[in-house]
C-alpha cells in the first residue's frame, strides 16, 4: 500500500497518488484539497515531532549514505512499506497534518512516471573497475561532511558479536541488527536509522556496508523513502538468545524521552560556577543516576533538579569541568559514548595499553620488549611534557582544535609530530595515550584540547611555589595572588587559564597538599616550613653571630647573594651547611633572622644581604672592641675616627646608624664600652671585660644541673645556690647573664647543647678517674660509651667543627696543644 510523508523529510509519493490526474487547468484550493483528501484517507498515521529542515532532493541522485539532520528528537515516520506488511497499523489521518503551504508546491509538481524506479544497487554486484568508476562519480550529499570522516575500530563498539551466528557478517550490520532489534517488528525507516546509529556510535552508516548483509537486513525503497529490517530468515535463526545484551544508550532513559537524538554536532555550554557548588549538584545527579550517566544529556538531567546550566563566553567548557570534581570521571573505554561516573583518582602514570604493536618485528626476545616499553615510555613523557608547554604558552585559555595540532607542534618545535616515533597509528591515538596531561573535549571535527584538570593545578601550585619562595616570610595574602602572577609571568592574570571560574576553585584544590599552608581566615597563604628542633634554634643563634661577625669587616655592612657561599668558606674555613640549622635553603636559613638580615635588591634586580640596623651596631661595637684590644686596651676618644678608618679601610659613618653624634652612639654600647676621664683631662674609651666573679657564677649554676642530670625546676636552682654558693639567682639572669650556658623552659632550667656536651666530658673523665686525658684516648673512649665510631658529632649539639665546640665549654673543660 502506498504511503506518504512530509516533503521535508525526503519522501514524495505524490506519483503514486495520481494527484494530478483529476485536477484542471481552472481549479480553486478548496476543491483541489478536498479532492485529494478523499484519496489519501486510506493513509497510515504520520506523526511528525519535528521538523527536518532538508533541501530539495534531485530524484535521479543516487545516495551512497544517508545524512543526519540536526535534531533534537527523532521523527515519526511511517513503520510499514508496501513490501513489510508483516504487523500492519493503519489509523486514518486528514490531509491538514501532514501536508502544509510549504509544501504545497511541491506536492503539485509533475508527478515522476511509474515505470522509473529509484533504488541503490549493490557494489558488490558491480565489477571492480565499475565500483571503482562508480565511486569516483559518485558526490556525496553536502550534509555528509559534517559527519567523521575517520573509521573506529570494532573495539570502539559496545556490541558484543554473536559467535559463529553470521559466518562473515560485518560489525557494523551487527550494530544495525542490534539498533533494529529495540524498535517493533524489528524494522524502522532509513532516516531514523541513521540518526539513532549516527548518535550511538559516533560513525556515519553507508548503505552500501548494509547491501553487503543481504542475509541479515533487508531494505526497500519506495521512490525515496527507505525502510530496513532484520530478514525473516535471521530472526528465525537467531532464537531468543541472540543479540539480547542491549545497546548503550547515549542519554539518559529517566530524564529524557525515548526519542531524543545526541547530535555530534551539538556543543555542550560553557559554564561559570563556582567548583564547590557544582560539585555537590554532580555527586548528587551520580547519586540518582546510580554512578554512571551519559554525558549527552547531562543538560537535561541537571535542568530536572538545578538552574539550567547558561552558556558564558567567560566560562570553562562543561566537559572539563565536569572533570575537575573530585572522584568524577568522563570515560569512553567501553563504547563510543561518553559517560559521566564516580571513580578513584588515578596515580600518575603513562598508560600504554592504547599503543599498536610494530607489525614490522614479528619476534623479539624479552629483553629487548622490556628495553622498547621503557623507550617508549620515556618518549611519551617526552611528548606530554611538549604538549603541555604547548598549550601554555601557543594558546588562548589553554585550548587548541584538534585539527590544528599538527600545525602548531610544528610551529613551535620546528619538526613534525609523527605517531609512527610513538608506536601509534594516529595523532588522535598519540594523545589519549597521555590522560594525565591531555584532555581531548567534544566529538568528530569539533574535538579540542586542553590540560588536565589534573595538571593544570600542577602548574598552578609549581608557579605559587617560585612566587612565595621569593617572598618574606614565604607568605603572601591571596588577595595578591593575581598581582603577583601577573608581574610573574609578564601576562595578566586571567582564572581560565587554569581550567576554572574562580581563584577560590583553585586555592581549594591546595588544601591537601602539604607543602603549601592556606589560611582561609587570615586570608594567608604560605608554603609549609618544618618546625626547628632546640638544638637546630640554637645553632641559628650561633648562626647570627657568625653572620654578624664576618659583616662587619663590609664597608656598607651588605653582600651580594650569590657571593655569600664562598665568602663564608672563606672567612670561617669551613663550608655553610643549611641543613644544620634545619633548612634546605640559604634563603630560608636568612628568613628564620629577620633582626640580624634582611634580602634587598639593587637596581639591577640582584639580591643583596644586608644587616639590619640593630645588627650593624653590634658590628660596629665588635669593630670598636676589637680596635681597643689592640690598643693596649684603651684608644683617645678624639682618635676613634681616625684609628678606625687606618684599620678598617671605611670610616665610621654613625649617622647611617641613626646617631646625631659619636658620644651618643657610644652611650647606647655601654654594657660593652665605657668612656672615662684620665688624670690629663683627656677621655679614652676601654672594653668592659667580663669580670672573673661572673664566670664562676656561670660555672656554679653548670655544676649544679649537671649534677642534676642537666635539668631541674627553677625554685630548687634558687635554693640550691643561695644553700651552696650563698648566690642569689633571678629569673632574669638565666634570660641574660647565663643565656650562652643555660636556657629557660616554662618552670624548669636546662643546659644548652654545648652545656649538655660538657656534661658528657665530665662523666667520662670522672668514669676514668682522671681530671685530664690525652685527646686521641678521649676520642676513642667516648666512642666506646656511646657505641658509634662517629662520636662526637658537633653537628647534634649546634656547631659546625668540633674546635668550635670545644671552644664553647672552656668554663667546664680546657684543650691545650
């Protein structure tokens, strides 16, 4: 039985209406259409959902494909041809349904003669130069190119192929069988084929892979509308056990209708949302969607619970930010179909179970496979590494077409990028090798590449990393993190660049990682610095001393940086150890002294360590003390600027140091220097040394803690000297006069680290009964007791050499040569 269709949708049957038969050359529209419905109301139902917007169809082409219109749901089309009578359906429907004005003309054009019949023949009938011939001939339709030109292969698929079911039957007539099996009386028209085809597998369908599978699907036109359906003969074969694994659908069954069409040629949105909260709208939608759903109506699935999703040209594109929620993944390893499902971040590494195997070496020993997976993985962490600096520095927003790759790796590396170096087939291939540094967007032509979520926090927090490392204090407000970034990279500063909306997105991502410090309260961020033990903060303090002593030598008390290293080895004779003091930097030794150095630069950019003002006034005062000592102990106080500059080559500029005058600069060092009147009327200057009674002081308050074991409450220190010694001890003086030999801890008072090595000398010798030991017997002895060859070590009680050690417990204990 004759059908008809909309024009629109490819299909004029008005030829086998014999329309024009009974019109006359004066006709009125009234008359006509009455006329002609009373011919057509024997039709079957034609339900049109939507309209196909398609040109007009020559009717003497020849089709090899058929096209997929841009739709959002899959049209209606008649289910029964003249030749599938099978279950017929028939329900009678007016002429005003289906046929418009727009359509009017054509339905009125000269009908096409019933002896010409429109069909596809079978390239494989044809011999092979007329296949050929014929192919070269043949222009396919101008919608055609929008479709992927490139072939999948069949594990791309997810169709399981029945076993031994079709000797010979191609993969993609199993595909067709399978996509007919859901529709009823297994059979649907061409059009609507191809389009639920096209949306399933992301491939075109070409009639002539279908006129090779005569056995399995059978298709019949009636003028241009095609029908297809599984071949009596097959589906009585096939049981009910055959193809009864289901298809995956591309969208979501809960939130959409069943006849809704994933275009490959829709773009999802770009999106502005703060991460957090559409995070929580994700991991919700997963939770209704049991884990897994389709990212071809995610829109439609978000709409049904949240604010529709509003595409921003200042947004990231969906597909990507989908993957910056943690636990959530895109993933295509089991189809074509991209889906949206809950997983377990991955550790890093280069997958290489996508690679082709060279068919040029057909055996090879083990060794050598091992010695070729391990060059190949380098060589693909070779090409992640270029990839990634590609799109950071050659692209807007860290996004580059797929088709314009080749061009750009080119231009950039000045050579061709090749999949064969890699042991790929394709460039597509070369870069899903590499998930953890590539992420490929979008389908078909349309297919764009960017970064990782993954990494582009990466490269977010290594640039944070070099930004506070060049900060005091390593911290920084977040607040000035755009600035900072902007002066970093010679570049503004713009959030998409990172794959994000908003700086807290990011800042988020680094709450867990523990080698930078947020402070979201304070608004700081710093990078994480390990706590220093007692005996590493006394080796800083030493530290200090070091650095104030080999400054004051400097005419504007300051060194370049890069000079500090061999300086020190220079002026001590020994090397800078930082990790003494419990750093792995000499800027971060600098920073734990902020009142004895500070880290300046010059007008050329170069960093230069200067003392602070307090720190240049002690120099000063070691420079006059040391000028004095060697002055018979005391120098005129109308000669100190002269006998300064003679000895140090620099005169004593004490109005840099904030002085209005020398005797005021002179006063504030009188705990060290003393200005007194001689017989003659004339001042001299003279050192303060250390009076003897002091030293003993020190050396009681040692001897009583030692004999405590090295620590005891303060109150019974008190005691014990005013008991003893007849001594009165204040709390002050273990802060002050006694800080080089003890140290005050809440309630109770130690001995410092060299005071506490001391007291590991006194034992030994009183454990030998002698008061003096030869320094090799010492050695050996105090290794014995401690059970390592490598004892002493003066690094475990704060100093640099073992002389310097020594050097520190002269109230307990004397080397001599």
């Amino acid at each position: 039985m004759p059908s008809i269709v909309r024009q629109d949708s490819l299909c004029s049957h008005v030829d086998q209406l014999r329309f024009f038969d009974f019109l006359e050359p004066n006709f009125d529209f009234k008359t006509a259409m009455s006329r002609f419905e009373r011919q057509v109301s024997w039709l079957p139902f034609v339900a049109p959902t939507a309209e196909l917007d398609s040109p007009t169809v020559d009717n003497n082409a020849t089709f090899d494909s058929i096209w997929q219109p841009k739709s959002s749901y899959l049209p209606t089309l008649p289910e029964t041809p003249l030749s599938f009578g099978d279950d017929p359906q028939q329900q009678e429907i007016s002429i005003d349904s289906i046929i418009d004005h727009r359509n009017l003309n054509n339905l009125l054009s000269p009908p096409t003669p019933s002896f010409i019949k429109t069909s596809v023949p079978s390239r494989s009938n044809l011999p092979a130069r007329s296949q050929e011939k014929n192919s070269r001939a043949m222009s396919p339709s101008p919608y055609e190119s929008s479709l992927p030109s490139h072939k999948r292969t069949k594990s791309s698929t997810n169709i399981h192929e029945p076993e031994q079911l079709v000797p010979g039957a191609s993969q993609t007539a199993l595909e067709v069988a399978a996509l007919l099996k859901e529709h009823p009386g297994y059979m649907c028209p061409m059009l609507t084929l191809v389009q639920e085809y096209q949306s399933r597998f992301r491939k075109p369908l070409h009639i002539s892979e279908l006129n090779t599978a005569r056995d399995i699907i059978e298709i019949q036109y009636n003028g241009h509308m095609g029908f297809a359906r599984l071949s009596p003969s097959f589906r009585a074969t096939m049981g009910s056990d055959v193809l009864s694994v289901r298809l995956e659908r591309p969208y979501c069954t809960i939130h959409c209708p069943i006849n809704f069409v994933v275009s490959s040629t829709f773009d999802l949105p770009f999106i502005r949302l703060p991460l957090h909260i559409f995070s929580e709208h994700v991991q919700y939608l997963l939770t209704q969607h049991s884990g897994s759903m389709p990212l071809g109506s995610f829109l439609q699935c978000y709409s049904n619970y949240f604010p529709p999703l509003i595409d921003d040209e200042y947004g990231v594109p969906l597909e990507h930010f989908i993957t910056c929620v943690k636990n959530v993944e895109i993933v295509t390893d089991k189809g074509v179909i991209k889906r949206i499902q809950t997983t377990i971040t991955p550790s890093f590494s280069v997958p290489l179970n996508h690679m082709v195997s060279d068919k040029r070496s057909t055996s090879s020993s083990a060794s050598s496979s091992s010695s070729t997976s391990t060059t190949t993985t380098c060589s693909l962490q070779t090409f992640a590494r270029e990839v990634i600096d590609l799109l950071k520095q050659e692209t807007v927003h860290c996004r580059l077409p797929l088709s314009k790759f080749v061009t750009a790796y080119h231009s950039k590396y000045s050579r061709h990028c090749r999949a064969a170096d890699y042991g790929f087939d394709k460039i597509l291939d070369l870069l899903l090798a590499i998930p953890n540094a590539v992420q490929v967007l979008g389908d078909g032509n349309k297919r764009i590449l960017t970064l990782t979520h993954r990494c582009q926090v990466k490269r977010f927090f290594n640039d944070l990393v070099r930004i506070l490392k060049n900060k005091p204090q390593r911290s920084m407000a977040i607040s000035e993190i755009p600035r900072e970034f902007t002066n970093f990279s010679k570049k503004p500063f713009d959030m998409i660049d990172f794959g994000v909306c908003f700086l807290d997105d990011l800042i988020g991502e680094l709450k867990d990682n523990k080698e930078v410090v947020v402070d979201q309260e304070n608004g700081i961020i710093k990078l994480y610095r390990k706590e220093q033990t007692d005996v590493e903060k006394f080796a800083t303090q030493l530290f200090a001393e070091d650095i104030i002593n080999m400054f004051r030598h400097q005419q504007d008390f300051n060194i370049p940086f890069q000079r500090f290293i061999p300086m020190y080895h220079h002026h001590f004779g020994y090397q800078c150890r930082v990790q003494l003091y419990g750093c792995l930097r000499l800027i971060d030794l600098f920073e734990e002294l902020p009142n004895i150095v500070q880290i300046i630069e010059d007008k050329n950019g170069e960093r230069i360590i200067q003392l602070t003002d307090e720190a240049i006034r002690q120099a000063v005062q070691l420079n006059i003390t040391q000028l004095i000592r060697q002055c018979d102990g005391s120098i005129p106080f109308d000669h100190l600027m002269k006998l300064y500059a003679e000895m140090y080559r620099f005169e004593l500029n004490y109005e840099e140091m904030g002085f209005d005058s020398i005797e005021t600069m002179l006063e504030s060092m009188q705990d060290k220097l003393a200005c007194v009147q001689t017989n003659k009327n004339t001042a001299v200057i003279r050192v303060m040394e250390e009076h003897h009674s002091e030293i003993v002081f020190a050396r009681n308050v040692v001897h009583i803690l030692m004999e405590a074991q090295g620590e005891t409450t303060i109150w019974l220190l008190k005691q014990e000297m005013a008991n003893r010694y007849r001594r009165e001890l204040k709390t002050e003086d273990c802060q002050n006069r006694l800080k080089q030999y003890v140290e005050l801890i809440g309630q109770n008072v130690r001995l410092t680290p060299p005071m506490r090595f001391a007291y590991e000398v006194v034992k030994g010798m009183r454990a030998c009964g002698l008061d003096k030991m030869n320094y090799e017997d010492f050695l050996i002895d105090y290794q014995l007791r401690h059970g390592n060859a490598h004892c002493p070590n003066p690094a475990e009680y704060g100093y640099p050499t073992i002389d310097r050690l020594f050097n520190a417990i002269r109230i307990v204990a004397l080397t001599r040569v």
